[in-house]
C-alpha cells in the first residue's frame, strides 16, 4: 500500500475497491460467484503515516485453497497488465463519492476522517477537493498504482489453517 500522505492514495482506494469492494467486485464476481471457492472474499486497505497496506481476505475450504490463489494471482496480474473499463470507472467514481458523503452523515466516521487528516496531512481537505479527487482519477492511474504493488515489489501471504501433505507446496507457492 501507500502511506496516507502519498498521493496514490485514491488510486489504491479504487483499485481496493474495484478488486474486492462489494459484490461488484473482480474477487467476489471470480471467486465466489463464478466458480465457488469461498463464501467471503474482500479486499481492505490501511495508511498509515509512513506505510500502508492493501489485502486481500478469501475464506475458502482447504480444498479450494490452491484454486483460489490461482484466480487471486490472474485478478491482480490483469488489473496490472489492463486497464479497467469505462464502465468500472464510472461504477468505480460514483461509489466513492457516495462513500464520502455517507460518511460524513456518521460523527464517529467523520471524526475520525477529521484525526486523520489531522495526523497525517496536518491539513484538512475541503469536501470539494476530497470529491475531485475522486473525480480526476483515471484508468492508468489504478492499472498504474496496481502494477507498482502487484508486480514491482514482493507480496506477502498469511494462511491459517490445515496444510496436508497435498497442499505442501502451499509454503513456497508464488503469489504473481
């Protein structure tokens, strides 16, 4: 991810969301929908002051483990390689705007927007430039912000669960 200050913020907010956002999503419609590996798949984001973080959650049976991290790595290497359609973008604009202002109708959401900005801009944006943020993102800059994290720097993968002698290899798979 990116440190809350970067501006690649918003580009990674999208990506986030158009990867694992809701039941649109690329993760959920591949994963869940299409092919049944896992009831829940997700993606959420963390910045930080000097780091950030994006992840990806999938819940699978240890079964489905190899398939579904075969689907996870084909999502983040396309959304690397090409650009989301216009349709995603649109999609994409409309639900964090609607997001913004939603949150806004919340004191505990918008107090905590406001600590934020606070701790990790030392200025507070005004609506108007939060949403046009919003609105001046582009395609390259999600397909960009996605191969900077996907392919320009290693991953990391954390797994709970049983390993059996089938799913050995599980330990030193690549995750792109």
């Amino acid at each position: 991810g990116v440190p809350y200050a970067d501006l690649r913020r918003v580009a990674v907010m999208g990506l986030s969301n158009i990867l694992g956002g809701g039941t649109h999503s690329r993760l959920f419609y591949e994963i869940r929908e299409r092919r049944a590996l896992a009831y829940s798949v997700y993606t959420f984001m963390d910045a930080f002051a000097d780091t950030g973080g994006l992840g990806v959650y999938a819940a699978c049976s240890p079964s489905n483990v190899l398939e579904t991290l075969t689907v996870l790595r084909e999502q983040l290497r396309r959304i690397a390689e090409e650009p989301i359609s216009l349709r995603e973008l649109k999609d994409l604009r409309e639900q964090l705007r609607g997001n913004l202002l939603l949150s806004l109708e919340n004191t505990s959401t918008h107090m905590w927007r406001m600590i934020q900005h606070e701790t990790y801009l030392r200025r507070h944006p005004t609506l108007a430039a939060s949403l046009a943020e919003i609105e001046a993102l582009t395609r390259k800059d999600i397909q960009t912000v996605a191969r900077q994290l996907f392919l320009e720097q290693p991953l990391v993968m954390a797994a709970i669960g049983p390993i059996d002698k089938k799913q050995e290899r599980l330990r030193n798979i690549p995750l792109i």
